[in-house]
C-alpha cells in the first residue's frame, strides 16, 4: 500500500465489484449529455475488471472514492479507467492515480502508458495534455470515438 493524504492506495478487493461500479456511475454521470449515451466504463463488469486487470482503490471515510484500473501489456501499461467521486473531485486524487500509474510503469520496466477516452470529454482530455500525454490516433468503437493517448514513461 502507498500512503496517501486521502487514504492509501489499495488493491481494490474481488467483493468490492459493486462498490467500484456505483463508484463509476457516479463519477460518469456528468458525461452522459455530452457523450450522447452512458460512457464505456459505465456498462463495464467489475467483477470481470477485478478479475483480469488491476484496480487500485483510495477509500475515504464511507469507502471507495477514488480508482484507477490498469492492465499491463507486454510493451506499456494501459490505464483503463480513472474515477473520482464526484463529491470529491477537484482535490488532487485524479492526478495522484495518474502518478501512482507513472510509478508502476517504471517498476514494471515498461517506458510508456497508454490511455483512451471519448472524444467528447474535453476536460479528461486536456488534463491527460497538461499531464504528457500526446493524442497518438483515433478509433470508432461501436457508438463510441475513442482517442488514444500516450505518454513515455522515463526510467527512474
């Protein structure tokens, strides 16, 4: 576990799954307008993410208020999804996920993380700028369009 000032970075538990999902509908809900449908991680099975990917978790005083669910592929790490309760944005853990990603990219070797999200989402997209991250391709994924992201990862 990391220490946090909100909490500590957890491995989100297998009995967590509705938890982590009422988590995302909430933090998503604001999307649902601009994107013109529920975004992607709104319909995900959680208990098929816990099983297959990495969910990291920082609890607040009622639970879970922030994650970040990752999967490490061969060549990068790809963050899945990031998601901040909506009473509790605006307060750093977004980004303090994000860095906490950086940190396992490098202890795994691997020099670059990969994200994706909708092109709709304007503010995720500008702060995955601000952050490093280059737009690298866009992709229509069923209702979605999707723009992928990259950042290079240098070694510690």
């Amino acid at each position: 576990m990391i220490s946090m000032a909100w909490g500590e970075i957890r491995r989100a538990r297998p009995d967590e799954a509705e938890a982590i999902r009422t988590l995302v509908r909430r933090a998503y809900a604001k999307w649902i307008i601009s994107v013109g449908i529920e975004p992607k991680p709104m319909r995900a099975d959680y208990v098929r993410a816990l099983a297959e990917h990495e969910i990291w978790a920082i609890d607040g005083m009622r639970g879970c208020i922030a994650l970040i669910e990752l999967k490490v592929e061969p060549d990068h790490l790809l963050i899945v999804n990031v998601a901040v309760d909506p009473d509790h944005q605006g307060h750093g853990l977004g980004r303090r996920l994000l860095d906490f990603a950086e940190r396992e990219a490098r202890r795994l070797g691997l020099d670059e993380i990969r994200l994706y999200t909708n092109i709709r989402m304007s503010e995720n997209r500008a702060l995955y700028t601000a952050r490093g991250y280059r737009e690298t391709h866009q992709e229509q994924r069923g209702e979605y369009l999707i723009v992928h992201m990259a950042k290079a990862i240098p070694a510690a």
